[in-house]
C-alpha cells in the first residue's frame, strides 16, 4: 500500500464522518502535471490528484475554483472533499465520476450551460486569489479595466518568464509593440466580468453516467467569456452543436475571430513556457498577425 493512503484515509473519515480505509489504489491516466488515482474500500471510492507536498496551494486553488463553478449552479463539476498534505505529498480528493463519451444531444446541453454559467458575473476582472496554469503560477489579481488586466497579467506575464527562460529576439520585440497597442484590439467592447472555467480545452470536459456534461481541471477567473469561447477551438476544437448552442443562447459580438487570436496567444505563450521551443514560431506568427490588424 502506498504510504500516502493511510493519511488520505484518515482526512476523508474525519471530513466526511464515515469510515473509509483505502483497500484498492487504481492508477489514472490523462494527466502530465499530476498523479492521479482512483482509491476504494468496500463501499465508497473518491478521485485523488497527488503530487510533491510543496503543492498544496495549487490543490487548494483548484478546489477553490471548482466550489466556484458548483455554486453558479450551471455545469456539474466532481465535488470537493478534502485536500492536505504529509511530509512527502500533497492531494486533491474528488467525487469520483464515471465519465464516458458523450451522445449527440450533450454537446447541446454543454454549449447552453456554458452559456449560462458566462452569465454569472462578478463586479471586477480576476479573482480572489492566484492560482495555475499547468503547474505555472496564474495572476488574479483583480482590476476594473479589462485590458490592462489582460496586458499585464496574462500576455504580459508570460512575455516576461518566456525572456528568463531565454526566449527573446523577435518574441519580445514584437510582443512589446503588440502590448502598446493592446488597447486597439480589446478596447472598442465593455465586456463584463464573467465566471470563467479558464482552461478550456477539450480535455478537461466530458459526460457522466447520465450523458451530462462535466467540468474539470479548471484555472477559474471573472474574464471576458470570449476568453473560454476561443480557447476551445485551440486544441482540436468542440462539436458543431455545442458552438450553435452556446451561440444561439449567447451570441459573440462581432469582431471575435480577432479577438480569440490575443486570447489564445495567453495559452500559447504558457505552453512555450511550460513545454519548450515547439510553440516559440506558433507564438510570433499569432504576435505578427495581430500586428498586421492593427497598421
């Protein structure tokens, strides 16, 4: 038995009030960041993300932000129980869901909860604490002006880690022309402060049981919804229904298809950041087309 189980064992007793003593540990996959498991005794069996004890604070943002979407009563996300730490490792302990693929109709009810959980808003842009992208640091701090929030703590942030991990040259010119003129690009909307997922890829929904859709892994913020919008199109993109659906309930206002470039460059730069010199001509190609919007 791992040395871990018996401290997780203890928390989710004392949490819950029922006895619980890990007898199966099920190794999960899908995950590059975390270890993931699905633990079980004879009658209960919860969700567990384990990593290195220093971070805690990471899977207590994330629980953070998954009690946030939960209570916008909008899309299902696994329920919190507990998180902690020993002098080794740190955990996340979930509700654990059978999750399969989704049936047509789903794709549908994603796209309209989605929508009304973008109408859940707050009155100023970040949120009430930091919390990651990946395993880098996320900054939330908030602010009443969309666009400077956007410059400095999203492109500007990861312009400035790309520069100390020695990308330079024509990211950062570039990159500092395209913050200068950031305001011609983002400043002709108002958007509101929408409750975001804030890591909106394909790989961090799917569908229960019952064919309802599920959020996870979120890197929650009050942003500009076409912030989720575009970057669901980064990676392999959703299905047809879930953009006419979320649309028809929601529509984006035009001007989008410019906009989603200077919200997905945010990812981008995070993957040059986290993963290596793979995105570095993906990142200056979206900087120059955006500059050739504004001449």
């Amino acid at each position: 038995m791992h040395d871990w189980a018996a401290d997780i064992s203890l928390q989710v007793f004392t949490t819950t009030g029922r006895p619980f003593a890990v007898k199966v540990i099920t190794p999960l996959g899908g995950g590059c960041i975390n270890q993931a498991y699905c633990i079980a005794d004879d009658n209960q069996r919860f969700f567990v993300k384990l990593n290195t004890s220093d971070t805690l604070p990471m899977f207590e943002a994330e629980a953070a932000g998954l009690m946030e979407i939960h209570r916008s009563h909008t899309l299902r996300v696994p329920s919190v129980l507990c998180h902690g730490k020993n002098e080794q490792y740190a955990w996340l302990v979930l509700e654990y869901l059978d999750i399969h693929s989704g049936v047509q109709g789903s794709a549908t009810d994603f796209g309209t909860q989605l929508a009304a959980m973008h109408r859940v808003c707050a009155r100023q842009f970040g949120w009430i604490r930091n919390n990651t992208l990946g395993h880098r640091p996320q900054i939330n701090t908030v602010s009443s002006n969309w666009v400077q929030f956007w410059r400095t703590h999203r492109l500007g942030y990861q312009l400035d880690l790309a520069k100390t991990h020695g990308y330079t040259g024509r990211l950062q010119d570039s990159g500092e022309k395209l913050m200068i003129d950031l305001d011609k690009l983002l400043g002709n909307r108002s958007p509101v402060p929408s409750l975001l997922h804030g890591d909106l890829w394909n790989g961090n929904y799917s569908y229960d049981a019952m064919g309802r859709p599920v959020l996870f892994d979120p890197a929650v913020y009050y942003g500009d919804r076409e912030a989720d919008i575009a970057m669901t199109e980064l990676f392999g993109g959703f299905p047809a229904n879930f953009y006419s659906a979320y649309r028809n309930d929601y529509p984006l206002d035009s001007g989008y298809n410019i906009r989603k470039i200077v919200y997905n460059l945010y990812h981008i730069l995070n993957h040059l950041n986290l993963f290596g010199n793979g995105y570095l001509n993906q990142a200056e190609q979206m900087i120059i087309r955006l500059l050739a919007e504004i001449r």
